[in-house]
C-alpha cells in the first residue's frame, strides 16, 4: 500500500491511525456485529457514538453551556441559505464580509432570503487581504455580521476576532474549525463543514447561541430548522451517521495529540516551513499580505507559470498530489490542514527548492 502526500483542500487527508482504526471496526463495531454504517440511529451503539462526538466537540472547543452543538447535512454551500433562513426575520436583513470567493458565495446566497448588505470587501485587492475591522461600514440593526474565517481558495485567514459589540456574529470556519483555540463566547453562529480539518464529507457542524433559535422564517425545511434540530438533538432526521463517527475519531485522535493548542502550534510550525521559502524565494511567491496569510491554505504562484504544469508533474512523481489552485485563482495551493504531517511539508518545500535551483 502507498499513500500519496495528498494537499487537497477538501476532502482533505485524514489521521493515518483515524482510518486504521476504521477499517478495523469495518465489519464489526466494538462487538456489536454490525458496522457503524448499518446501525439503527436510535440504538445505543449509534447514541452513544454521537454523544461522545458532541462531548469532545464541546471539550475540545470549549463550547458555552448557553450554545447547542447540531450536526447537520448540507455542507457550508447549503448552510449560506439555512442560516439567513433561521436568523435573518429577526430584522430582516444581515451584513457581509467579503474577503474571497466563499465569503461573496455566501452573501449571494442570502440574498434570496433577505436584504443583504455588503459592510466590507477586498475585492480591489484582488482578495489578498481580510477587509480590516475599521472599514466595515454595518448597517443600521442587521440580524447578523457574517464573514468567513479562512478563505480557502485565496489563502487569506482571518486571525482576529471581528468585534461586532451586540450585533450576532456568524463566521463560516469550514476550513480553519480546530486548528487552534477560538473563543465561542464571541460568536452568534459558527458553521462548517467537516470535509478540510474534523472528518469526512457529509456532516455539516453548527455551533449557534441559544437565544438566536425560534426565528426560522415558516418556509425553512423542518430538517434545517435549528430550534427543531436543536429539541430533536440533531436527530430530527437521520443524521449522517458514518461521516459523524468518522469525526468522533478525529476528535479523539486531536484530543489524544494535545488539543486544540498543540494544533495550532503545529500549524504554525508547518505554515512557517512554507512562508519563510517563499520569503526568500525569487521564482515562488505568495500574493496574500502577510498578516493575513492562511495557516491552512497556502498559496503561490511560479515566477514563469509556463512551468506550472511541470511543476505538478514533478510533485506527483515524488507521491506529491493535488497542489493545482482553485481555477479562480490560479496558480498552486498546499492545503495542509490538522491532519497534514510536518515531514510532508518539508518534503513540499525541498522539492520546491530543487526545482527553483533547476529552473531559476
Ligand atoms: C469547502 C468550503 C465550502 C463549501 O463546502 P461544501 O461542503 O461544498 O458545501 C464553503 N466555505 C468554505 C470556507 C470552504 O472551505
């Protein structure tokens, strides 16, 4: 068996021990006879898998006694209608955030629920940036603020938390959700997908404020209703029950490596590894400002992008896949999320390094 080094930015490469560990229980859960995947979603098996995820979600991220943990369907992508369909009637409109694709994605989605109204953006910048705090211009009494935490496309991550005062604030965290401590106290709602850092496609995370439920406008699905998924305990449908089991291990594997902490100190370390070549290098280079720069994302472009295809043929014949940009942005992108081995970076970054010396 080989594995490639695989920097897709999502789904993304999980913990080694995570997929051992499931293809062990394949066939047969802890005794029970059964995989996780033929379980009833009321039995005990299945109740006590999901109740051990939402506790080491909530331990994990220290999540507030005043917030309710939902597991959902659907994705970010659904989750830009869901949320201004739960939150928007409070005054029937929210403020955007634009800082990249996903950001402008989510305020065109809302828009059919809603007024939106873009507060701030970096489009002029070409989306390199995170729009700074003092030039958000809000609206009078907006429902929510949303923005994006880590814009995966462009690299650009958010590594402040936007001080909105009694405004709701709403981030969309798909791909920077456990890759260090955030304080949840500072938050209306969070959302993401579990696809880059927690686990597989198929489970959607939202983390939202009590006293935010029971304004669902009466046309929301019952199943992305939050109030109602909230009183069924994210079981008011079947819940995507492999893919939650799948995180359940992630989380234990975070846990057992040092928690949310150690993550981002891991993180910090991996991104530096990155950065600090292209600092210094003539033929590579990064176009994010650097106080925004993406510990997730890391994105750059070849000096002469005539030998952008080279370049990934080269990776690939050292095991090295999925380093392509996201086509509306170009370039090259090394996602190197939780899950993403320091050594594998390295390996990155000297491979990188010969290939400038052969080509400058
Ligand atoms: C991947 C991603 C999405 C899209 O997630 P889906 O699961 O396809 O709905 C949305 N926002 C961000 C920031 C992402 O990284």
């Amino acid at each position: 068996m080989t594995r490639v080094i695989n920097f897709s930015s999502g789904p993304a490469t999980l913990p080694e021990s995570v997929l051992r560990q499931a293809a062990d229980e394949m066939m047969d859960w802890q005794g029970s006879g059964m995989s996780v995947m033929e379980m009833s979603h009321r039995g005990p098996e299945f109740t006590q898998i999901l109740s051990q995820t939402q506790s080491l979600l909530r331990e994990l991220l220290a999540v507030p006694d005043n917030y309710v943990v939902l597991l959902l369907q659907g994705g970010a992508i659904a989750e830009n209608a869901i949320v201004p369909m739960n939150l928007i009637s409070r005054t029937g409109h929210a403020d955007y955030v634009v800082s990249g694709n996903w950001s402008l994605k989510s305020m065109q989605e809302a828009a059919r629920y809603g007024q939106v109204h873009m507060a701030a953006t970096s489009e002029a910048q070409g989306y390199n940036c995170m729009p700074a705090l003092s030039s958000w211009a809000l609206s009078a009494h907006p429902a929510y603020v949303h923005f994006c935490s880590n814009e995966t496309i462009g690299g650009v991550e958010c590594h402040w938390t936007p001080d909105t005062g009694d405004i709701p604030l709403v981030a969309d965290m798909s791909s920077n959700i456990m890759s260090k401590p955030i304080d949840i106290s500072r938050y209306g709602l969070i959302y993401a997908g579990a696809q880059k850092n927690i686990g597989p496609s198929g489970v959607t995370l939202v983390i939202v404020r009590r006293d935010l439920l029971g304004h669902a406008t009466a046309a929301t699905p019952s199943a992305f209703n939050y109030q109602l998924q909230a009183d069924n305990d994210s079981m008011y449908n079947t819940p995507p029950t492999y893919a939650i089991y799948i995180m359940g291990l992630v989380l234990q594997h975070i846990q057992r490596e040092g928690g949310l902490k150690d993550m981002e100190q891991h993180n910090l370390v991996k991104s530096d590894v990155l950065y600090d070549f292209l600092d210094h290098s003539s033929f590579f280079s990064n176009r994010v400002q650097r106080s925004d720069r993406s510990r997730m994302n890391v994105t750059f472009f070849l000096r002469d992008e005539s030998l952008n295809t080279e370049f990934l043929q080269g990776a690939e014949a050292k095991g090295m896949v999925q380093l392509r940009g996201h086509r509306a942005a170009g370039g090259m992108r090394a996602s190197i999320y939780n899950a993403m081995p320091l050594a594998s970076v390295q390996k990155l970054r000297d491979y990188m390094f010969e290939f400038e010396k052969t080509h400058a």
